[in-house]
C-alpha cells in the first residue's frame, strides 16, 4: 500500500493517488463509506449515486436540495476533511441531463 500511495505526488497539492490505479476507486469507496451512510440514513435519500468521489442526488424539491448542500458540505469538512468543487456542484432539472463521471 505504501509504495502506490508514494509512487504519485500531484506538482500543485503534492498529495494524491495516481488516477486510473484500482487503489483510487477501492481507497474512495472505503473512505467515503461513511459519508454514504451520512447520507442514506440521516436524510433518508432514495436516489443517491456515488462513483468514487462523484455523487448525484435526485430530489424533485429543489428547495429541499438547495438546503442539503450546506448539510453535506459540512459533514466532508468535520468528519473526512473534503471540500465539494464549487465548480463542480449543479442543482439541475431532469430534461437537461448531467454530465456525470466525466
């Protein structure tokens, strides 16, 4: 484990893992294990989908979704030490699609 957790260092953060290894989805899906559980059984979220770090949330109150962001934001912070992407988060309808996973 050391030696593929040493073996990449990203030249902005000089942290990470190297992307693509099976490591990253196995280590994501470890330590966001918790974070999962957050969310399905505090909020009781039916539709959740999380793939790595990416997750969705379908909710047809967007009120409702618009008051989870700050909930979730703060448990990554408190508990796993992660930030959602600012760029990256997107309160959107159905009929215009997602663009998830890339």
């Amino acid at each position: 484990m050391e030696n593929i957790i040493e073996s990449f260092r990203d030249k902005v953060t000089d942290n990470g893992l190297p992307l693509g290894n099976l490591t990253s989805q196995l280590f994501s899906n470890i330590y966001l294990n918790e974070f999962d559980h957050f969310v399905k059984q505090k909020f009781k979220i039916k539709y959740y989908i999380r793939y790595a770090d990416d997750f969705v949330i379908f909710n047809s109150d967007r009120d409702y979704l618009v008051k989870l962001i700050p909930l979730l934001s703060n448990f990554l912070i408190q508990k796993l030490k992660l930030t959602l992407h600012p760029q990256k988060l997107f309160i959107k309808t159905l009929v215009s699609g997602i663009d998830f996973l890339g």
